[in-house]
C-alpha cells in the first residue's frame, strides 16, 4: 500500500517561490488567481501492510522527520 | 580542552572551523557523524555546509545521524555546543535551539559580509563580547531566513546596518526580528547564520569572528566537572 504526503508551509510564513509564480500567472492573463502556494509531495510506499497500519506509520514519520511543525503541515492520503 | 569538529556528508566548513580554532590556540578533532561517542571532547561545533545534501530540509536528515544522541547529551551536561549556518539549521532540526531557518525572503543565495549588533553576552558565542558591539562577518546562505514559530527565544546577534541600526535594508535575508544568532536558556548550545570562522585574519577582510571563536573556547573551560 503507498500513501502519498503533502507537505504544506505553514500559512502564517511567506512562500516568496509561490508569490513569484502568482505574478507570473497575472502577467500571463490570469488575473483572477488570488494565491499559489508551492508544497511538497513525498510517496511512501509499505507493501503487505493495511491502511490503518500505513496511516498510523506514516503519520509517525511526519512527526519525526518528514515535516517540521515550526513552519510546516502535512496531509496524508491513502494511494492503495 | 579538545573541541569536536562534527562533519557530515556534505558538510564543507570543517578544515576552515578547525583552522580557525587552532588559530586561536584551540585543540580540534574532527568527528564523523557515525561516531557514537565524544569521549574526551569538551565542546563540539557543527560546521557549515550541506550535510545529507540538504534533503527534506535543512538539517532534517543529520539530526538523526548517530553522533547527535551523543551531541544531545553532551548538551544535556552543560558542556558548550555551537552550530554554524547549516550547523545552526541542524540545532534547530534536533531541537536543541527553537525555531528554524527557511528561504532566503528574495530567494537569492547570499555571499558577503554582513553585520551583526550583539544582543546579549550570556552564551557560549557571545560571552567574549559587549552587549551592542557591531562585529562584521560574512554570511554565505541560502537558507538563512530564520523564523521564531512563535516559540520564546533568546537572541544573541541582530543584524544591523555598520552603525548597529535595525533596519529591513540591513536585514539580508529577512530573518523575524532580524535574528543572525540564538541560544537556549542555559546559553550553551548557540547557532548562527554567519561565519565566524571566515573573519579571523586581516586578509579575510575582517577579524571579528575572533571574538564569537574566543567566546567559545572560554567557555570550554567554564564548564562545571
């Protein structure tokens, strides 16, 4: 089973690559996008094991290692 | 009084630092991160660099390299621990200093000397120094970009313009409340984005990191047994 992790900035702090991409974008045409934040995406993949036993594993390796709660979020998601 | 000089895959400022104390009459040993013990070291300086290719994040992967447990405890007894721009970065990863360091605000890699007023004098990197002393060092980072996460902090430099005036002009890399160095509460464990080690000699343009590199070994003996 893979579960993909979506690593987010915490809201609060500044995604200086993200503002220059929404300018980009504006000059582009689209004026209407009000935000572009950039994340990062880390697959995980644990073969033979269930969802609960891959959330939970997961979810420990974001709290060691995987995202850094002063500035950062994460979502886990189930692949299959 | 022997000074353990931690270097990792990647790091690069390890013969500069161990220069640089050695300059100053220190005794250096460099000490893989695979070591697990620091038998016989008095302090360790986590030099600069890119340890573990900077993965993940800046210092996300060397905090779990063996010789950090060993680091981590020689923290815990109180004995001086110092970690220089990517060093800086893996303190904050492991916990041993709050907050952590992200982009550059202009997302530039930034190469040149700055300066830095002193804030306070109560740590390993500072204590050698005068409270609102201007010291010029060069800074070389691209992930200087210090933030507080909104944990409590004691701040050891600001950088400043030449005069020691806080402005956003004189902050390079847009560092909240413009913070070059921090320390934990007991003031032995420090990190700073700037490298002290780059400003010891006339040639380099400034000799101003003597002062933070003296504060340092002073404290080595400092230590209570």
């Amino acid at each position: 089973m893979r579960a993909l992790v979506t690593i987010t900035r915490r809201p609060e702090i500044a995604d200086p690559e993200g503002a220059t991409i929404q300018r980009a974008l504006v000059d582009l045409g689209y004026g209407d996008v009000d935000g572009v934040r950039v994340n990062r995406t880390i697959e995980v993949s644990l073969p033979g094991r269930d969802q609960e036993y891959v959330l939970s594993a997961v979810r420990a390796m974001c709290e060691k290692m995987l995202a850094n709660p002063v500035m950062e979020n994460y979502e886990i998601e189930i692949l299959g | 009084m022997s000074i353990g000089i931690i270097t990792f895959p990647g790091t690069n400022c390890e013969r500069d630092v161990a220069y640089a104390f050695e300059a100053l009459g220190a005794d250096t040993e460099q000490v893989w991160h695979r070591e697990t013990s620091l038998d016989g070291i008095d302090g360790v300086v986590l030099p600069g660099g890119f340890a573990h290719g900077d993965y993940l994040r800046t210092g996300a992967i060397a905090r779990f390299s063996p010789v950090m447990a060993a680091v981590e405890k020689l923290a815990a007894e109180g004995r001086p621990v110092l970690g220089i721009c990517n060093g800086f970065q893996v303190l904050c990863e492991a916990g041993l200093l709050p907050g952590g360091l992200i982009a550059n605000r202009d997302l530039r890699f930034i190469c040149r000397p700055v300066h830095v007023r002193v804030q306070s004098p109560d740590s390993i990197l500072t204590r050698a120094a005068r409270p609102g002393q201007v010291l010029t060092i060069p800074l070389n980072s691209y992930e200087g970009n210090y933030i507080t996460g909104g944990d409590a902090v004691r701040v050891m430099l600001r950088y400043t313009d030449a005069a020691g005036t806080l402005s956003d002009a004189a902050n390079p890399n847009g560092s909240e409340g413009a913070i070059a160095a921090v320390a934990n509460t007991a003031g032995n464990v420090a990190g700073l984005m700037p490298h002290p080690e780059r400003a010891i000699e006339d040639f380099m343009g400034s000799t101003d990191g003597r002062i933070l590199l003296e504060s340092f070994v002073a404290s080595l003996e400092a230590v209570p047994a």
